[in-house]
C-alpha cells in the first residue's frame, strides 16, 4: 500500500490523525507528516483517514501481487 497526501489541498484540519496515528501525524499547527509506504496491517486505519478527510487530500494505492515488481 502507499499513500500520498496532496499537501496543496491538506488544511490541516487532522481529523485523519487520530484514525491512523502510526502512520499520519501533525506538526505543528497545519503541517501533516506521514509514512508513504505503511504497513498493510495499517490498511483499515488508513482506509478510514482518508475517508474522513473532509477536503480528499489523501490517496491510497494498493497493489495487488500480480502488480507488484518483481524482486531483483
């Protein structure tokens, strides 16, 4: 899974953070740090931040095993 946050459109209103602390969190007063590439068991977490984004700033991708690159 990877995730990116259109910090252009983020407002920082944070209510993605409390849904998926280990992988959103905010500094300061509008910045939003984030891990790009979680770990699937955050899935659910992440699926459900983005969804309460009220300004859709977060995009999650996943990847299904027929996708993924192959290993060097």
């Amino acid at each position: 899974m990877r995730i990116v946050v259109d910090l252009n459109r983020c407002q920082g209103y944070a209510q993605c953070v409390p849904l998926a602390p280990d992988v959103l969190e905010l500094l300061g007063e509008e910045a939003l740090a984030y891990d790009p590439n979680p770990d699937d068991s955050q899935r659910q977490r992440v699926l459900r931040a983005a969804a309460a984004c009220p300004v859709q700033a977060i995009l999650v991708e996943t990847y299904t095993p027929e996708q993924q690159e192959p290993a060097p």
